[in-house]
C-alpha cells in the first residue's frame, strides 16, 4: 500500500496550497512527472518503494514546491527557517494567549473591577500580546535569516530540521468522518439539550409556589432560542457525515452556531439575568441572581471556553493534520 | 564550509540564472517536465525537477512556452514548446550570456 499512498500524500500536500482552478491540471502533470521518475529508477533495478522515496525526496518539501508552483514567496523568512517559523509563533501565541487573558482578567476583578470590564481588559490585553508577539517573533526571524551575526544559530538549526524526508508528510487529511465520531458529536449535542431542559425544569417549592431558578424573562424567548440552535447544531454535524470530511464553509457554520450558542449564556450570566431573583432569595443566596459573583464568572469563562474549542476542532479539522504531522516528524527526529 | 561545497553553492548561483534560457532553447523540440530535465542532464545542466516544473507554469503564463496535453501513450503527459516569443528571448538571453562570457574572459586576462 505505501507505494501509492506516498505520492498521493505528497500530491495532497502540495495541492492543497495551491488555488483551486489550476489544482486538477498541476496534480495530472505532476503525478505524470513523479511517475516517469519512478519509472526510470526501477528500470536501473531499484526497488519501487525506495525509487517513490528518492523520487519525492528529490522534489523536497511539498510546501515549498506550492510555494514554487503559485509563485508565492515565502522569503521573508527564508526555506531553511520558515518551517521552524512557522512551528513555533503559532505555538507561542496559542500558550501566551489564555494566560494573559486568565491573569489579566483576575488581576483587574482583583483590584475591583466588575466582571464584563475585567473581562473586556483582559480580552484587549491578549489582542495586544498577540499582535506583539507576531511581530518581534517575525522580525527575531527575519533577524536570524539576514543577519552575519546569527549565520551560526542559521546553520545550526537548519541542520537540527535537516532535509526534507517523506516521513515529515503530514496523514492523510480530510479523514473520513466515522459513525462512531457523528453518533458521538450528535449525543453531546443531545446531552446538552437535555441539560437544557433540566435545568429550565428546576425549580424550588415554597409556600407561596414553585419558583423556577431560569429567569422568568428567559424561558419564552432565550430557552427555545438555545434549543434551536443545538438542533441546527446536531443537523450540521449530521451533514459533516453525509459530506464526509470538515470543510471550510462546514466550520464556519459550525462556530457561527457555537458562538451563537456561548456567547449570549455568558452575557446574560455576566449581566446577573441568568437566575431568578426570586429563586435566589428562597435559597436563601440572594447575590446568586446578580452577575458579580464568582458563579456567573465561572460559567461565562467556561461556556467561553468550551465554544472556543468547538469553533477551534472544527476548523482544525477541516485543516486536516498537517502541523501535527510536522511536529511528531521532529519529535521523532530529534528522539 | 568547505572548498566544495563553496564551489557548490556559487555554481547553483551562477546556473540559476541560465535555467530559463536553457529551458527555451531546449524546448524548441516539444518536450514533456521529465524529459526536459534529462535532456538539460544530457547537455551538462543538470536542474531539480522542483526548479523546472513549477518554471515550465511560469514561462507558460508569460507566453515564453506553450503547452497541450498528449494523451496518445498510456500516460498523459504534457509538451511544452517555446513561443515564436520566446525564441526571441532566448535568442537575447544568448547574447548575453555570451558577453558575459567574453568581459570575463577580459576581466581574466586583465588581471594576469
């Protein structure tokens, strides 16, 4: 089987950097290069799965040959850095980010500020860290390339990545969605709806009645508003399957439904409408029902959190593994 | 770095710049991506598949080369033949090189 999924691999990496219109026509002429290279080294006795090999490795890093074929430089940051670049500064920014979003918006709730202001700090805050740190990583990068100086560092880590081998192709992207994964997503999908509907079905018993703990305002417009929603939510990971695999247009359907769904749960817990004023008192925990309480911020970051992996998994799905494969082949390497 | 390998990387410098010219004048006979790169092997250029086939796009959409698909043998390959447009560069890029050639020569000569 290696023997074709190598060039397929190959062909699907290159391709997949390259616009749409010209893909069929660079894949056919390309593949038809690949295997009169191939061809020619059997013919000199080699074995087919080593010849695929040299063939491929002889055309070096499919990324670079997009990058040829569209004409794209990617120079700024030259070969021997970009793929080191390109590893880390979005690593960098993916663990920087929440930090400085976490710290700052508990330092400021610690100096007083209310929760959808501290959250709007630390938010800015995180928006100025990145920016920042794309811009001095990049030009630390830029530095490293041009400079006499760092000529050393260059060539040390040029041959730390070293050559591009047929190891580093990333797996096979847009995977096929399995039942198991689809049943999977539509259960949580289910689960929530039912969380839903328990929760809009508490209430407490008092003398004067049953006082449901949702605020009353919530349950005519916002409740069903939530439920429609999941349903649209479950239908499109429904179409996930039938399509086959994420793609673009899917996931970002996807975190528009996510962000639909997470983000008013946060506001109107932050803005204290989430739970019944009369239900909070006849639990006797009054400040339950106003938004400052450390409850109402637990649950606004965390749906926040949740919907921002949902909007996250689904892109990088649609993505396929390709970073995933490069990291393990350096791993792998430096191992 | 050592001897060859400066001598390696100021020669891939001094070739890179001749990978057009010799693809146009190699390509006045029809040739296909593989074919192209034996042939400039052949002729003592010898040139990275991943130079020439994304080059050989290139030239295209400029009007230097132009391209049709032979679907005539089991694999469907597609020729490239240089341009009355191109011939014309190559013929240019020629002279060129060959003054080039000659104020090296005389460079050369000066300093002995």
């Amino acid at each position: 089987m290696t023997d074709t999924t190598w060039t397929e691999r190959y062909l699907a990496a290159v391709l997949r950097s390259i616009p749409e219109s010209r893909r069929g026509d660079v894949e056919r002429e390309l593949r038809s290069s690949i295997e009169d290279g191939i061809e020619e080294r059997v013919a000199n006795g080699e074995d087919r799965v080593a010849a695929e090999r040299a063939v491929l490795e002889g055309l070096g890093d499919p990324g670079r040959l997009a990058a040829a074929y569209t004409g794209r430089p990617n120079y700024l940051i030259g070969p021997a850095l970009f793929p080191v670049y390109s590893h880390i500064i979005p690593r960098l920014i993916a663990i920087s980010a929440p930090i400085v979003l976490i710290a700052v918006s508990a330092l400021k709730i610690i100096a007083g500020t209310e929760y959808l202001g501290a959250l709007a700090a630390g938010t800015s805050a995180t928006i100025g860290v990145v920016i920042q740190l794309a811009f001095w990583g990049t030009l630390f990068f830029v530095f490293l390339e041009r400079a006499d100086a760092a000529r050393e560092t260059r060539e040390q880590i040029a041959s730390a990545v070293g050559t591009w081998t047929v190891d580093r192709l990333p797996e096979p992207s847009n995977k096929r969605v399995s039942v198991s994964e689809t049943v999977g997503e539509v259960l949580t999908v289910l689960i929530t709806a039912g969380g839903l509907l328990f929760v809009r079905s508490l209430e407490v018993n008092t003398p004067t009645g049953r006082i449901p703990l949702l605020d009353p305002s919530l349950l005519d417009v916002f409740v069903p508003y939530l439920a429609g929603v999941l349903v649209v939510l479950g239908a499109v990971h429904l179409l996930v399957y039938v399509v086959g695999h994420w793609t673009y247009p899917l996931a970002t359907v996807h975190g528009i439904l996510a962000i639909a769904w997470g983000a008013p749960i946060a506001y109107v817990a932050l803005q204290g409408q989430l739970v019944n004023p009369a239900f909070a008192s006849a639990i006797g925990w009054p400040g339950l029902a106003a938004g400052d309480q450390p409850a109402m911020l637990a649950i606004a970051v965390g749906v926040t959190l949740v919907t921002a992996w949902e909007v996250f998994d689904a892109f990088r799905r649609a993505r396929g593994a390709s970073l995933a494969g490069f990291a393990s082949a350096i791993l792998s390497r430096g191992a | 770095m050592d001897k060859d390998e400066l001598l390696g990387s100021h020669r891939e410098e001094l070739r890179r710049g001749t990978v057009v010219l010799a693809c146009l004048l190699a390509l006045r006979e029809p040739g296909y991506g593989y074919g192209l790169l034996k042939t400039l092997d052949a002729a003592g250029i010898p040139v990275d598949g991943n130079t020439v086939y994304p080059l050989l796009r290139r030239l295209e959409e400029r009007g230097l080369l132009q391209s049709e698909w032979n679907t005539d043998e089991s694999r469907p390959r597609k020729f490239y033949r240089t341009t009355p447009a191109g011939q014309e560069l190559a013929a240019q890029l020629l002279a060129v090189v060959e003054d080039l050639t000659r104020s090296l020569q005389t460079l050369d000569g000066g300093i002995r």
